[in-house]
C-alpha cells in the first residue's frame, strides 16, 4: 500500500498542477499537496446511498465553493483519481471539525489551509480537524487527494450505443460517492471542475467552459487525456455538481431569456441552449429539443429571470428519465437512443432549473416544492403551446395516476420515509401538481401567478419551505391558506364524492347531498366545488358550493327535476367518484 500511495501521490501532484496552471486556485506549483504517505483503504460503502441523514447532522458547515480536479482512467479502467479544494464557513462557534460526506473511496491526504491534518475516515464521514476557535467569522480551504473505483454516483461504464463513458448521476445524496461535500440540498455552493478525460471524448458540466480540451497528462496505461474546465459562480446543492464525459456531437439550440439572464456571460445577456447527443443520435436535437429556447423563453416571462449561465441538455447515463442537473440536463441515453420523444421531459426539467435548481428545498420531505412544481410547470408550457385540451389530459393522466397509487396513503409532506428514493412518487409529482392546480383554481390567476413571482424573487439561490411558500401566497392572494396546505400536503389521500338529489317540487328546488366517502383515515376535505345541474333543456344550471363535512345537503332553485350533475365541470378540484355523481369533461377517462 506505501508504494501504491507514493505513485497514486504523483498522478494527483500532476493533476493539482494543472489546476493550479488554471488559476482558478491561486497556487503556485505543487505546493499545497501532501507528501506521500500510506493510503487509507477505500471503504466499503456502509452509508447505502438514499438514505436521509440522520437529524442535526447538517446545518454546522456551509461549503462556499468547490474546486476539484478529476482524472479518468482508459476506456474500461473505472479507477479516479481526485483532489478537491473546499472553501467552507463554519456555521457556528468553536466548531472543532468539519465534517463532510465521503464514501468508497480511498482518501491519501488532507490539509487544512495548506497544512497537513490527521482526518478520520469512517461511516461514509470525513471528519477534518480544524484550529482551535474557529467559528463564523472564517473561511478556511481544505483540500483532500483520493483514489479509487466509485461505487456509485460517478458511473463509468458503456453507454446505450456500447461506448465507454463517465456520467456523473447524484441524486438524491450520491455526490458522496465520487466528491468530498455537504451532501444535502440544504448546502449551496459555487464549484469549478476540470476533468481530464480520454483523447476524443468531451466533457460538458455546471456553468460555462474555462478550458476545452487542452493536453493534460495521460492516463496510468500511458493513453492520452484532454483537459476540460467549467465553472458556475450560480450556488447550488451538491446533488446538483455534475460533469459528463463521452464521445458526444455538440449541436446549438439557439439563445433565449435575452435580457433576462443574469448569470450569462454574453454581452447580449442572452442564454446559450445546446443538446450534447451521441453521433447517431443528432437527429434528436430537431426532435425532443425544437422548442427548448421557447421553454426557456416562455419560464422567464411567467417565473423570473434564469438563473445560470448556459443550458445544455446532454444524452446521459442515469438511472432516470431525466435528471434536472443546474444548467446540464441530463437524459436517458436509452431513451433518446431509441428514438423516444422526449418534449415533455424537457419541459419538466427546464422548469427545474426555476425549482428545485434555484430554488430548493430545505430538505428532503418538502421535495414537492421542486417536483410538484416542474410538474405543473411543464404542463403549463403545453398549456401555452398546444392548447388547454392538452393542459387538460396532461392533468387527467395525473389525477389517474394519484387515483391508482399507494403513495396516497401518505401526506406529500413525508417527514417518516428514510428511503429518498421512496419519495419519487405519486404524492411528489402528480397530486403535488394537483395541490398547485387547485391553488390557483383557488386564489385566480393573477394572485397565484403574482405569488408564485414573488416567491421565487425571494427565494431564488437559495432554499426554501412549505410555510416560505404558503406566506407568498397568502400575501398575494390576501386569503389564509393554511388549511388548505394542511389537508392537502400534510394529510393522505383525496376526497371520494357521491352525489344524490331529489325535486322537492312544492318550493321548486333540487335538494342535493354531497357526501365524502373516503377512508376513515384520510381527513375530512374543505371543498369549493362548482357542479353543474343537468335537467335535459337548455344549458346546464352553474352553481357553486363548499363542502366541509362528511356529508352536506345543499338547495338550488330549479324549475324542473334534474336528470344528473356534473360535479367539478372545469376540472379544478382533486377527487374521485362514487355511484350517483357524473364527472365533468376534464376528468373522463
């Protein structure tokens, strides 16, 4: 293992060097690198990647910045070699370590402000010492070498056509895995990476490029690597840091958010869009990606200014669909290999970038505040683009798919589920798209679209809550709205309706009882309900009610018997039916 170490210490000397040859660090040489010494072994993994980190375990360290460098082996090798410099701010007083998330991988030194500590490496932790009294008021680098195979989070392997590649793939807390860090949305910072990957492949990250493709030094078996630097001065989580390195065709999607881009670099302040895709596989560039300036455009108007400074959307291996990475959009290669359209993809992660990128939640059980809302949010481009029949089936499938799923059987708000990617479920996605359906049905389009700006403008860089949410409403709408978020993203399940009227024809009035009929378990829903009364001449009769008990009876005045009611005819209310109840247009299956 000595021997091992002292030759692992020269390849990552070389790759500091040309970090430091990058400036991004402002270092001069090798001089920051620890001597060679015995390598720890790589742990085994024990901390299972998506699990919630235990309480009180954040909240003492904000990581202010990342910079690491990151060598890939040949095509077919799966060893890495790293060093990362962290800048971080203890979050209290007299902190004595700092603690920073780090499995799998063998750590062959650590300094703190250039000097060399003794670190503790056990349970998945990286415990670092610091100097005595250090608090608030100071910002210290730390740096940290390492080898070995990822065990997850950087996936090296071959891709959907068969080539060797590196994707990095974080999500929920797999950052762990290939870079020393605050692994938890919590903690946001600004990064640079630079990747030294093979001759012929190129490498897209968070941010904008600083170097593309210069001479670095070779890989172990002697092969030939490039250099490739990026760097996003925008914060963001760590689930967020990503990079991606393949033999992928860089093809332009034009610019957008003109003016209303803060982070971009271009003198004309517009975003530059671009689909990083396999050669095969251009063609999709003209087919999932042909209106992805006009997402962009189109969430800029409605939300807010984009946040960071370019966006690529880039054929990835990931174990998802799509993965939302800040301004690197990763997708499945898979998909996207065998042609699938990917539109509606795109339009859930272009919204990301507003939620969830920018604006993230503060922790994992609020996790409806990035999904529910790129969720909605995506229907609402389609809404926009092709018409409201298509914002309605998009809901319809929705509301099916809550009707259909367990996950009902649990508030959104999941504060008991450990297994984060338990949370990537109906309650996240659909029915939190539904609760901002329905909040806007609520409070109109003007007070929710102007609660929703505000928000943003608010939060926008930084995290976020339920309750930050639910106040930008409620000063915008002017009504209380706690019970509204209570019953629907702190309580389970959905109201299951019945409906039964009668013609009391002696004061010419239909009598209509309402009753919920949902489990016992689930709570007794608060419904603003409009219904239609169908008595077979003529329009149908409107009529509005709310229905806060199990069971209501409500009067109207008619001139004849009914024969049906459409319950929710606009489609704004979450629910399923029982016998006696027609449903309006927007809920036919």
């Amino acid at each position: 293992m000595v021997e091992e170490a002292g030759r692992v210490a020269v390849a990552v000397r070389a790759a500091l060097a040309w970090a430091c040859a990058l400036g991004a660090w402002g270092c001069g040489g090798t001089g920051h690198v620890l001597p060679p010494g015995p390598a720890a072994p790589a742990e085994p993994a024990p901390i299972r990647a998506g699990r919630a980190s235990p309480p009180g375990t954040y909240g003492e360290l904000d990581v202010v910045h990342y910079d690491a460098v990151l060598g890939l082996p040949a095509p077919g090798g799966t060893v890495v070699e790293g060093v990362a410099r962290l800048r971080l701010r203890p979050a209290r007083e007299s902190l004595s370590e700092a603690t920073l998330d780090f499995t799998g991988l063998a750590v062959l030194g650590v300094s703190v402000e250039g000097a060399p500590v003794r670190a503790r490496h056990e349970e998945g932790r990286l415990h670092i010492p610091l100097p005595p009294g250090t608090g608030p008021a100071d910002t210290l680098s730390v740096q940290v070498e390492y080898r070995g195979s990822p065990d997850d989070g950087l996936i090296l392997g071959l891709d959907a056509r068969g080539r060797w590649a590196a994707f990095v793939d974080n999500w929920p807390n797999r950052a762990r895995f290939w870079l020393p860090s605050v692994d938890h949305p919590s903690d946001k910072a600004t990064a640079s990476l630079t990747v030294l990957a093979p001759e012929g492949w190129r490498v897209v990250s968070n941010g904008t490029p600083l170097v593309q493709g210069d001479p670095a030094p070779p890989a172990e078996d002697g092969s030939a690597r490039r250099r490739w630097s990026w760097r996003t001065g925008v914060p963001v989580s760590a689930y967020n840091l990503v990079f991606g390195a393949a033999r992928l065709e860089v093809v332009p999607l034009g610019v957008a958010a003109c003016g209303r881009a803060p982070a971009a670099p271009r003198a004309d302040g517009c975003v530059e869009l671009s689909a990083w895709l396999y050669p095969e596989d251009v063609a999709q560039a003209s087919r999932s990606f042909r209106r992805a300036a006009a997402m962009m455009d189109f969430y800029t108007e409605l939300v807010g200014p984009y946040p960071f400074e370019k966006l690529a959307h880039v054929q990835a291996s990931t174990r998802f669909g799509g993965m939302e990475n800040a301004s690197a959009i990763f997708y499945s290669d898979e998909a996207l290999a065998r042609g699938a359209d990917m539109e509606g993809t795109v339009a859930h992660e272009t919204a990301h970038q507003w939620f969830g990128d920018s604006v993230t939640e503060a922790d994992w059980p609020e996790l409806w505040l990035s999904e529910g809302f790129a969720t909605y949010f995506g229907h609402l481009f389609f809404e926009r683009a092709e018409g409201e029949a298509d914002f309605r089936a998009r809901l319809e499938e929705d509301r099916a798919q809550v009707l259909a799923s367990a996950a009902v059987q649990r508030p959104v708000i999941d504060r008991e589920e450990e297994d984060l990617f338990a949370l990537l479920n109906a309650n996240n996605y659909s029915k939190a798209g539904w609760v901002l359906h329905m909040l806007r049905g609520i409070v109109g389009d003007a007070a929710f679209f102007a609660g929703v700006r505000s928000y943003y403008a608010r939060f926008a860089g930084g995290t976020a809550t339920t309750g930050d949410f639910r106040r930008a409403m409620e000063e915008a709408s002017g009504a209380k709205l706690g019970w509204f978020f209570r019953q629907w993203l702190e309580e389970p399940g959905y109201p299951l309706l019945s409906v039964t009227h009668r013609w009391d024809a002696a004061v010419g009035e239909v009598v209509l009882t309402l009753r919920q009929e949902q489990d016992a378990a689930w709570p007794t829903f608060r419904l603003p309900l409009a219904l239609e009364l169908i008595s077979g001449e003529g329009e149908p009769q409107r009529e509005r009610l709310e229905l806060a008990e199990r069971e209501g009876t409500f009067r109207f005045k008619a001139d004849r018997p009914l024969r049906g009611v459409v319950l929710d005819p606009d489609g704004w209310v979450l629910h399923g039916t029982r016998r006696g109840a027609s449903m309006g247009s927007a809920w036919t299956r």
